[in-house]
C-alpha cells in the first residue's frame, strides 16, 4: 500500500512539476532564495523596456501594449505604458497614482499591483509573502511559480510564473494568470 501511494504521488508531482526544470527544496532552495535576496538587496535603480500580452479567449490574438518600468531603492515604481495608449502607474511614499493625459489620481487598487511588483523586483514577493507561496525550479533559468493564499489575491490571480536570469536574478519574464 506505502509503495502504491508513493508511487501515486511521484505521478502527481510529476505532473505538477514545469517541464524542463527542476523543484527545488531543503539546502537548495535556501541558497536559491539567499542568492535572490542578495541580488535584489544589490539592485539600487532599473529600467528596463518591457512588452505586454494579454490573452483572453475573448479575443483571437493577444493585446499587446508596450512601456518602460523605472525603479529606485527603496520604494519608487514608474510603470509607463507607451502604446497602444499612454498612461502611467506611480509608486512613491506617498501612494499609488493612476497619470493619464487628464491627470493623475490616487488609487487603492492600482497601489496593491504596484506593491506587488516592487515586492518582487525586491526580491522580497519571491522569496517571503503572505499573499503567496512559492515553489523554486531550475532550469535553463530560475522559475519562481507563485500560488495565492490570501483571499483577496486568490480573488485576482489563479498564479503568477516569474522567470529570472541565473546569473543576475532580474525578471526575464512574468506570466500573471488572472483568475478569470
């Protein structure tokens, strides 16, 4: 019987497990998120250009919008989307702001999501959060496969894969899966 239900559980991690990566736990995974936090703790300001796809099965090819994301330590956050329409996400010490060609407002919501990816370009949503758990996998790069567990995030995001370069640990990729 303990052989059978080991041998259904292989299956089952098996099939959880992304292919061509591999999990990783115990030691391996305590470096990993060590090297991550020290590459993050390193990162004093960023900016990189960025291109967006939103799929959804109500449309037959992807919306594509494109930007460019500014950080700098501790906490300031520019997410400016170029084209297709041009507006801007800010984070700073005093809130979260929607800038569009009217203006700008405050915005609670927006403040969650900029939050979310500062965390993670922080390096701190990848590696301790209450609002997900986090597998670590190997690969050709690190994947970082993150599962909702608070119910306002699970309400938002089914998960959310963030892809990072071996060497530096910067984002290479994030894949966001809303619920719907």
């Amino acid at each position: 019987l303990s052989i059978l239900i080991v041998s259904v559980l292989s299956v089952v991690m098996a099939v959880a497990q992304p292919s061509g990566y591999t999990l990783q736990s115990g030691d391996a995974q305590a470096a990993l998120t060590k090297s991550i936090s020290t590459a993050s703790s390193q990162l004093k300001s960023l900016k990189v250009s960025f291109t967006q796809e939103k799929s959804s099965k109500a449309f037959t090819t992807p919306a594509k919008s494109e930007g460019t994301l500014s950080y700098q330590q501790p906490d300031l956050l520019c997410w400016a989307y170029t084209s297709p329409k041009v507006y801007s996400i800010i984070l700073n010490k005093k809130g979260a702001y929607l800038k569009t060609a009217k203006g700008s407002t405050q915005n609670k919501m927006i403040g969650e999501m900029a939050g979310m990816i500062l965390k993670t370009i922080s390096g701190s949503g990848l590696t301790s959060n209450a609002d997900f758990d986090a597998a670590f996998y190997k690969g050709k790069d690190v994947l970082v496969m993150l599962s909702p567990k608070s119910k306002r995030v699970k309400d938002m995001y089914q998960s959310i894969e963030v892809y990072l370069n071996p060497t530096t640990y910067l984002a290479t990729q994030v894949k966001m899966t809303d619920k719907n």
